[in-house]
C-alpha cells in the first residue's frame, strides 16, 4: 500500500465505528471473554512461544484478572498461555453475540466506500496485477473471509477494470453461520478450518489472503505451514495484523478499554506480532520476506480520544490532547514511515 494523504487527519469514528458501536461491541467482547474462561478454562493449554516456539516467559499483567499473558524470553513476544484449546474457540466464534455484532458491522460496510475497503482493494489489486503480468490465471484464497464482504468487492473491482474472467476467487472460515449468510454470489465460501482446508483442497493458490486472523489462532506455526503448503512456488501469501508495537497499541494497554482489540485480548487475540517478530515468525516457518510495512491511519486519534479513559492517567501520552488536527496528521504520517502504527501488513514467498 501506498502511503498516501500523508499529511491528511483521518478520524476513527467517521471511517471505522461509532463510539456507541465501539462501547457496545468492546463491552460485549469483555462478557464472551468471561464466559469462555468461566466454561472452559479448566481445560485451557499450557504451550511454548507460538513465534519462535521458546519455553522461557517472563509473566506479564493478566488480562481482565483472568487470562495468564507471559513474555517470551527469546524473542520478546507477549502471547496468552495457558491458551484457550479447541472446544472452547468453537463456542467462541460460533456462540458469543460480539462476534454477531461485529459481523453485522462488517455487513454494513459492504459496497460502501470506506478508507479501510479501498486501501485493501487498491493494495491486493495491486498485487494481483503484479502476479497477472506472470500469469494467465491468477488462484485467490482468503482464509478467515467471514460471509465473504471483502471477496465480493473485491469481485466488483475486477469486474469493473475487466479481470474477472482471469482471477479466480474462493474463501475459507470456520463459522458456519457467516459461510451460510454469504455476501457474495458466484464465489466459492468453504465452512472450515484452515489446516482442514489445507489438506482437502487440491489446488495451489497464487495468492493467500487473510486480515486480522493469525493473532486469532491457537497455533499459528501450524496455520502458516499449512498455508505453504498450498502455496503456489512463485505465489505471495498475503496478510494484516495488529502492530503490538504500534503507537495506540503502547498508548492504551490491553486493560485499557480500546475501540479496537489490541494485540493481544483472549479468546480472540491469542499472541501479539510486531515488525521486529513477525520476521523471526517467517524464517521459523520457511518463508521470505518481502513486504513489513504499518499504513494504519487511526492511531493517533485513538489515542486522542480514548487515552483519558486509560487507567494510567500520567501517561506521557496524555500531551496528544493539546495537538490540533493538522499536527495530529503529520504525527500520523511519521508513524507510518517509520513502521509505528498499529495496522501491520506483510507480505511473504515461498522460500
């Protein structure tokens, strides 16, 4: 993604929610946490670092006084553990209404223009075109495609700039509910898991796609090995996740209340990247690197209108309420530059 409008304020509430979606579906994610900790924690597995698989962990602050958030020695990676096991991510995705919610936020942006949609669109076009000047026929996966919004504008892209009949779309994610409510017509949704998927599917894809899913995953390292496996030998595998490192990740902690998940917020968030781990994680799993960029546009006013609700109230980060707009965009653009905000995006090849 290019970095555009630089020196242009973006503002959260106008491009993303409301802070009535926000405090609902934030409030909502805070009781399904509880529940799954109250059904399932009994059962909730002890494992090594999911980045560079170490075994040294310092302990760090629990989350909402429930969940155990420790600091690998080895490699600086903040990750849950004990983690939520199998059972209890199925009751998760496919029982806890803010995953509804959320969906219906997700649904409501379909067809809309939307700083979020059009940077994505205009990035993986991007890509796509690059992977056409190689190819006739260019195979794309998004695994984690919910009820398929970003697949079906995606389609409506290719459609108006006439490459429909040369890219072949498909998508994979493990609530049944979301495959069944499609949003997309003429596209191929899968209700299933990503290893599943894995090994039943056939064919190599050109292209895999995923946003905000791999913080999500009991096992990663198994989810990224799977994914090469189905990876075309001069494909891209292509995704976001949050920045830990980013700046409203630093200015507001994962205790704090936050518009949006942090890195790290069981059951959903399981382990936190960064531009500095995320290369070891690629290595580990055999990958190259070619793309680490942090094109978020939301960090600064996250923080400017939620920090005073932070418990940590001398926080140096309280100065941003005395910035106006226009300096507040050019904090945003040098956090972009220098690869602090908090929307991470890689691209990695086979090996």
């Amino acid at each position: 993604m290019t970095k555009s409008n630089n020196h242009k304020y973006v503002d959260f509430i106008k491009a993303n929610r409301s802070e009535e979606q926000a405090e609902m579906i934030y409030s909502q994610r805070i009781k399904d946490a509880q529940e799954v900790h109250r059904k399932f924690s009994s059962s909730f597995e002890h494992r090594s670092c999911p980045i560079c698989g170490g075994s040294k962990v310092n302990k760090q602050e629990d989350f909402i006084d429930l969940y155990s958030i420790v600091k690998c020695r080895t490699c600086n990676s903040d990750y849950v553990n004990p983690v939520p096991g199998a059972e209890a991510l199925d009751f998760y995705y496919n029982n806890c209404f803010s995953n509804v919610q959320f969906e219906k936020l997700s649904r409501s942006r379909t067809g809309a223009s939307s700083i979020i949609l059009s940077d994505r669109l205009l990035e993986v076009s991007r890509i796509i075109q690059s992977l056409l000047y190689k190819k006739d026929c260019v195979n794309v996966v998004e695994i984690g495609c919910s009820s398929g919004a970003f697949l079906n504008d995606l389609h409506q892209y290719l459609i108006k700039h006439e490459l429909e009949k040369r890219v072949i779309l498909s998508g994979v994610d493990i609530d049944e509910s979301a495959i069944s409510n499609s949003v997309t017509e003429g596209i191929e949704l899968h209700a299933s898991s990503a290893q599943d998927f894995a090994k039943n599917f056939p064919n190599k894809f050109d292209l895999i796609l995923n946003f905000e899913l791999i913080e999500h995953l009991h096992d990663p390292y198994e989810f990224m090995i799977s994914m090469k496996n189905i990876l075309s030998n001069d494909g891209l595998f292509h995704f976001h996740t949050p920045n830990a490192k980013g700046f409203d990740n630093m200015g507001l902690g994962y205790n704090d209340f936050r518009p949006l998940a942090h890195g790290i917020f069981p059951p959903m968030h399981l382990q936190a990247f960064t531009t500095e781990n995320i290369v070891h994680f690629a290595i580990r799993c055999d990958f190259d690197v070619v793309r680490i960029d942090t094109p978020g546009n939301f960090d600064v006013d996250i923080v400017k209108r939620f920090i005073s609700r932070s418990e940590d109230n001398k926080s140096n980060f309280h100065y941003i309420s005395s910035f106006d707009e226009n300096q507040l965009a050019i904090i945003q653009s040098w956090l972009r530059d220098l690869n602090c905000s908090s929307h991470l995006v890689v691209t990695l090849s086979q090996h």
